[in-house]
C-alpha cells in the first residue's frame, strides 16, 4: 500500500511541480501555483459527518480534472476513494492512503496534475510520454 514517500516521489517527477507546506501546516504539492495533491487530516467537520465511518490514517486529498470523475472514482472503489460534505460540488476526492496501491496512487496523481499543469507542460507531458 502506498505511502507518503510514495505520493512525495510521484509527485516531484512531474515536471514542474513543487513541494510546500499547505495553510494547515501539512505537505502540498503544486504545478502552475496551484495545489494538485495535498494531505488532508480530517477536522472536527468532517469527523461529524462521517460519524462511525470516518477513516483512520494518512488521507491524501487530489483535485480531479471535473466533477464527473470524481464521482467516477468515488463509484469504482469507496473503500479508498471517499468525499465530505466539505468538497461538496468541488472537483477533489480524498483519498485512504493505506488502501490504495502505488501504480493507482500514480494514476490519480498524474490525472491531478494533468488538470492543475499549464497547456504547454501537459502536452509535452503527453508527447514525451508516448
């Protein structure tokens, strides 16, 4: 299963991206001065809505290129993927970093970057990539 090492290593071989402490003093990662990818602890908030069901663990928030993946992904796997009433109508899931493998954590973390990078970084992204 994956972990921050991981998520820290993916996503600094994206070109461009760099690494900052994020406003609640935990890790973010960023491409064209946007966030794509960041550790989420849960708050207070969220640990009321969840209830009974809130995960223990790293979390990993991800932005998702629109809102249609995100429910896609939502839908493919609830035992990593999951939302809370926070995110609601914003284009991001969070993530169980314990549940999820590392070739799927790239997957999802190459799709955050690929909607947050500028046009030109993306394409020669993609046409490097073949």
């Amino acid at each position: 299963m994956a972990t921050w090492r991981d998520v820290r290593r993916i996503t600094l071989e994206l070109p461009g991206t760099s690494e900052e402490v994020g406003s609640s003093g935990t890790p973010a990662w960023i491409v064209n001065k946007k966030y794509f990818a960041w550790e989420r602890p849960l708050r207070r908030a969220d640990l009321a809505a969840l209830g009974d069901l809130a995960p223990t663990g790293p979390i990993l928030g991800v932005r998702t290129p629109d809102l249609e993946l995100k429910e896609v992904l939502l839908a493919s796997d609830p035992k990593i993927f999951f939302t809370t009433p926070h995110f609601d109508g914003y284009p991001a899931v969070l993530i169980r970093l314990g549940k999820i493998s590392t070739s799927q954590l790239k997957d999802v973390i190459v799709e955050a970057w690929l909607a947050r990078a500028g046009k030109r970084a993306v394409t020669a992204f993609l046409k490097a990539r073949g």
